[in-house]
C-alpha cells in the first residue's frame, strides 16, 4: 500500500466512509487544475463530494464536471496557471 492509499484509508476510517478508489478523483483534480486553474481543483473535488453527500450519482457528477472543464478548455481564452 503506497502513501497515498494509506492516507485515504486514515481519513475514510477517521470519517465513517468508503472510498471506492482516488483514481477517479485525482484524474478530475487533474483536469481542473491544467485545464481551468491550479486552486480550482480541491475546490472542485469537494464540490463534487458535496454533490455525491447529496444523493448524485458519482460517474454523472465526474462526467458534468469534465464536461465543463472541456467546455472551458474549448473557449480559446488562454488559461491562467
């Protein structure tokens, strides 16, 4: 187990959760920060989390998500890093 899967471990233990894997989570993180702005993306991260607290479903709340930043990325306006 690497650094990174301990520490989720750690902190889904300390919260009560499950966390199906980051994968999906560092790939979005990813995006946003290369493709809107870099302290965008945990901002993002936990914007989705607080969607899927709510009730959404996980791939469509990834999915909106990535729709945008392609949306945003597809503008032409260069990108401030």
């Amino acid at each position: 187990m690497n650094e990174l899967d301990q520490w989720m471990t750690t902190v889904c233990d300390a919260l009560g959760i499950e966390l199906p894997g980051s994968g999906p989570i560092l790939d979005l993180a990813r995006d946003v920060a290369h493709g809107v702005l870099r302290p965008a993306a945990p901002v993002t991260a936990y914007l989705v989390g607080l969607a899927v607290g709510r009730g959404a479903d996980p791939a469509e709340a990834f999915a909106t998500v990535t729709a945008l930043v392609d949306a945003h990325t597809g503008s032409g306006a260069e990108q401030p890093r």
